[in-house]
C-alpha cells in the first residue's frame, strides 16, 4: 500500500500505486493481482485496529501505463475473490 488518504466525505482510502512502462502483459492494472490485493487488505486491516470506531473505506489503485496515468476508485474491496 502507497498511500492512505480521506476523501472529502471522510472516507479512509487505501491506495496501490503501480507503475509500468509499457503495457505489455496486460499493464500496471494487470499487476494488482488477487496475492498483491490479499496483502493491501491485510495491512489496512492492521491499520484500521488503531481506531475505536473504524471509518468506511476504499480500496483505490493508481495506474500508470507510460505517461497515462488513471485513478480507479473502488478497484477492489475487503472482500476476498
């Protein structure tokens, strides 16, 4: 996990910056696999225990492909695939 920011309505946001390149074998987006987001869960999981009451989260994903740069907002959630 890159970054944890609030969004103006106050929620917690967890963010995976990937990067590559070139868009082979599928691009930065294709490199957020099910491990890599089984490993960000558990570590906003570990995060989220300093709080009494947790806020509503979001998982985001920051790609960029070359110099095309995308924010995909609500690219996963806490549920396991």
């Amino acid at each position: 996990m890159d970054l944890i920011v609030r969004d103006r309505d106050g929620t917690l946001v967890f963010v995976e910056v990937r990067r590559r390149r070139h868009a082979r074998h599928g691009g930065a987006a294709a490199s957020v696999t099910a491990t890599k987001q089984r490993r960000v869960r558990y570590a906003a999981r570990h995060y989220l225990q300093s709080f009494a009451s947790p806020p509503l989260c979001r998982f985001d994903v920051v790609v960029i492909d070359g110099h095309d740069l995308k924010w995909l907002r609500a690219a996963f959630n806490d549920e396991p695939q």
